[in-house]
C-alpha cells in the first residue's frame, strides 16, 4: 500500500474505508466506507456478519449491494435479521435475484428484503449525501455505485465499481464508458479480479468454447459444465441455443440442480434484459424448448443420471456432489469443462469427486469465459475516471499487487491494495501528489534459437516469487499468441496425467500406454517430466515414443 502523504483537506471532513474482506480466494466482499458522518456498508459477501456485530451501537447507516452474487452478498439475510430496520439497497434486478442465495430445500425462496434504485436516478440520502447507480455488466442487475458528499463549498465523489466489465455478455450489457466522461471520482474502488492479464475479445472466447463442446459432441463425448446457481449457467445456456454451430443440432441440454430455478427467475426478467435477448425470447423460448433443436430440458428427480449419456448430451449443473453418477457408466466417455479463475476448481467436493472416476472415459478441462474485465479493461477505466486514489479488491493477493506494480498508474494515482481490518485513509488534496513508485517486477532473460527449438533463458529471482511453484510444477509450459505478446502458461500434473491438453490426444494413440517406456504402471523415459512416476495409461507427454 502506498504511504499517503499531508495534503490541503477540510480539517473536518474524514473520508477513509475499512475492509471487513476484500475479496481474497473466497472470503467475499464487505467494506465499511466512512465519509464525513456517515457509514455506508459495501457489499456484505461475508459468510459470517460476526466481524460486523463487534460494536452494535455503530451498524453502518446504509447497505449498497452491487450484484446478487453470493461473494458480495450472501451476508445480507443474516445483517437483515439482526438489524430489521437497516436500508439496504440495490437494483431493481439484484432485489428480485438475491433470495436465489437463501434457497430453502423445497426450492423456494425468501421473500426480497432490499429496496431498489432505478438506474441513473440519483437518491439522496441526506441533505449532504446521494448515491447513483450505473450499470456494471458482468450479471443482470450488477451496478457501480456513485457517492456524492457536499461539504463546503465541494462537492466529493467515491466511485465503487463493484464486479465490472466492459464487454457486452449475452443477457448483459457492458459498463459504458461514455457515462463514465467527465465523472471524475476523488477516489475509485475498483475490483482486480484478472489482475493485469489480458484477455482475447469476448466473442472469441465465446467462439472457441462453442468449438471445443462441438468437437466433443462429434467425437461422441457428452459434456458436463459446472456452474455456479446463476449467472455463467444462463450465459452459456443462451449461447447454446443462439450459437450458429449448434443451431438445429439433434443434442439435449439438461439443467440439473439450482440452475433450473434460477432460469425460471430470468424468464420473469426478460424486460429488464438488453433489446436483442428480448427479441430472441420473442421467437423461441429463451429456456426450457423440447421442440426446437437443441432441446434444453430440466432434469427432474424421476430421471436417472446414469442414462443420461445414452443420447448426445451437454448437462449443466451447481450440485457438484452428483457429477460421478453420470459419468458412472462406463459405455459413455465425458468432457468435463470448468470455467477458469473458477471457485468451483478450488472446490474440496469437485476434486474428490474428479479424483475417484476413471480417466479413461473423463476428461476434465478448463476454458475461458470472462465474467470480468481484462488488465486492460481495468487500467481503461481508471484512465477514463482520473480519480486521485485507487483501492484495488476483489482478486489473488498477486493479481492485485500486479495492478499496484503498474508504472502508468504509479506515475498518476495514489495506489492502495488493503489488507482485512486495515484502515486506509483517503485524504483529498486540491492537487494530485505524485506517490512514491515502487519499481515493477521485471524479469529480463535471453531468447535463443537452436534448430528446431526455441531457449528462453530468465533469471532465477523469478522463481523467488509465490507463484513460481505452480507455474513450474511438471517442467512444462504451454505458450499462446495474444496480440503482438506471447504468454506462456505453466502446465499442471493434474492436466498431464488426467485432463490432458485435448480430446485428439485421448482419443489417438499417443498415451502412456503405448509408449515405448512405459512399464509396470510407471514412465521409465529419462526425457520426460513423467520419468519415474505412476502414470494412467491415457497419460500424454512431448516425449511419447511408439512402442511398435
């Protein structure tokens, strides 16, 4: 975190926050923000409020809850009950989302608690104080949250962005950074989720997750996504049915588990969804068709999960702890795919559960389809806002220091990324002061061609970092063109001994089975980063020898 430095403020004016979470692996998103007199709760994704109880006297005098998903508010129902009288607020969408996060086991739900806020409508709170919400993207009814305080003859402005992005998603529009001109917050809370990767456009990721379930279904593989109750559920559920490589495809999509019930709830907010959706909705059911292909179906308590695969199917499901028994017979092979930077693959039930079946009939994959905005998108942002301080949260620890890393934020923002129960105070100057830069962690080597390879040679404080000992787990990297930059990716055991890079590879001849050096279970190959350890036949390495 930055040190602030002395500058020309109201001596009775206070503007600081305090995490209760920022949004670290899966702790959620709480943060107290104090301005002036009051205290205003952002997000309550706390899955234990007890940190917010400490001092009953103080509870905040407003909620703001940007979006309905369980990391920014799941805490919610419990601060309601203890707190009865306390205005929690959000959008019109996220009210009638919330409750999806309370679910009782019948599959109904809560009755809303929250009051809503139009779009662009600015509420005023007190004489001195009002909020305005923006669309956010990332989920129907997600909002970036606008504060203004008057005090003297100024008015300040904090600017929370909650989960933001600014790509268009199939039943979301992007954050528009054509309301954002001109808004010029003091200062900005914005999430880091990516850190400062850089994605590839929307639609191509779009595109190559469509192309990746299309050869499997023609390989006869069926297809497993798990996803969580709502939101990357309904996206990919839309895009299966408007992707013009399944159009009239003869395949089922099943929707297992909490899924279903959140598709129900979308299908009462179709007015709420941008121009085209509605128009799609117009022509064909938006969920649940057996008529037009794909047929998308709900899978009820009366079908059996193990026939599934009987018929080319793609499932989705949140109920994690039932993946085994469609993949339990052993007639039909599966494509497990999960999306990345996912909780779900940091899940203890998914794990055990991936680590039990058999590997010779299930694959398990990761792609991607961006929720988030890119390290592109973010800097973008803060660049289109100006604002004079930066608190980055919602993200690893490492992403979020590699934001703060940035030298073109350095060079123009006062830089904080603040720990759990840290208060960071946040004085406003008339003038920006420039804050001491800390150097970017630069790792400069050597690139060499010999023959038919190609040598890049790094220093070895690289792998004094906390991320080096996933990186570098097998020895193996997989490198891509992005732009004009190649990114290279550490490739896990996991991926080499179980989900191998491709379904080409499972399905050729290229494994450990028929490899020359495999014997007894065991790679017995000097060459490979396999040598020594117990492999599964399907295992694949770059040193495969054939055996004939």
């Amino acid at each position: 975190m930055i040190q602030q430095q002395e500058c020309s403020s109201s001596p009775s004016f206070h503007l600081s926050c305090s995490p209760l979470a920022v949004g670290h692996d899966t702790e959620g998103l709480a943060i107290m923000l104090n301005v002036g007199e009051y205290r205003i709760l952002l997000d309550c994704g706390l899955e234990n409020i007890k940190s917010l109880l400490v001092d009953q006297s103080l509870p905040p005098h407003w909620v703001f809850c940007t979006h309905a998903h369980h990391d920014h508010g799941r805490g919610l129902l419990s601060l309601h009950e203890v707190y009865p009288h306390l205005p929690i607020y959000c959008s019109e969408v996220t009210k009638k989302l919330l409750p999806l996060n309370w679910l009782r086991a019948d599959g109904s739900m809560v009755e809303p608690f929250c009051d809503s806020i139009p779009w662009r409508s600015p509420l005023q709170l007190e004489k001195n104080l009002s909020v305005e919400l923006y669309p956010a993207g990332h989920l129907p009814g997600a909002a970036a949250i606008l504060f203004r305080y008057h005090h003297g003859d100024r008015v300040y402005k904090i600017f929370y962005t909650g989960d933001f992005c600014l790509s268009n998603l199939q039943l979301v529009e992007g954050l528009s950074l054509d309301n954002m001109r001109g808004l010029s917050p003091d200062v900005l809370i914005i999430e880091g989720t990516y850190g400062t990767a850089r994605h590839p456009h929307r639609r191509q990721q779009e595109k190559h997750l469509m192309t990746k379930i299309r050869e499997a279904i023609a390989s006869n593989i069926n297809v497993i996504l798990p996803v969580p109750t709502f939101g990357l559920g309904q996206e990919l559920l839309k895009l299966l049915r408007s992707h013009h490589q399944f159009t009239g495809a003869n395949i089922d999509i099943w929707v297992d588990g909490n899924v279903a019930i959140a598709c129900d709830l979308y299908l009462e907010l179709i007015d709420y969804f941008p121009a085209n959706v509605q128009n799609f909705a117009k022509h064909q059911p938006l969920f649940w068709d057996e008529k037009i292909k794909p047929r998308m179906r709900r899978l009820t308590p009366n079908i059996n999960r193990k026939k599934i695969g009987e018929e080319t199917s793609i499932i989705l499901t949140d109920d994690l702890s039932k993946i085994d028994e469609y993949c339990q017979n052993n007639d039909y092979k599966w494509l497990i795919l999960t999306p990345e930077h996912s909780k779900i693959n940091k899940s203890k039930t998914f794990n055990r559960i991936i680590n039990k079946l058999n590997t010779e009939k299930v694959i398990v994959e990761n792609y991607l389809l961006a929720e988030h905005s890119d390290g592109r998108n973010t800097t973008q942002l803060i660049h289109n806002l100006r604002p004079q301080h930066v608190i980055f949260v919602h993200g690893a620890p490492n992403y979020l220091a590699d934001l703060t890393a940035l030298e073109e934020l350095q060079n123009r923002y006062q830089l904080h990324c603040p720990e759990v129960n840290i208060k960071v105070d946040l004085p406003i100057g008339e003038q920006f002061i420039q804050p001491k830069i800390t150097p970017q962690q630069n790792y400069e080597g050597e690139l060499n061609e010999t023959g038919a390879y190609i040598t890049i040679t790094l220093p070895e404080q690289l792998n004094k970092d906390s991320r080096w000992q996933n990186f570098a787990d097998t020895g193996l990297i997989e490198a891509r063109w992005q732009g004009e930059e190649l990114v290279l990716r550490g490739l896990s055991q996991r991926e080499l001994l179980q989900q191998n890079s491709s379904i080409r590879r499972q399905l050729n001849a290229e494994s450990c089975h028929n490899c020359a050096y495999y014997d007894e279970d065991c790679c017995h190959n000097e060459k490979s980063p396999l040598n020594g350890f117990e492999v599964p036949e399907d295992g694949f390495c770059p040193a495969f020898e054939d055996n004939g």
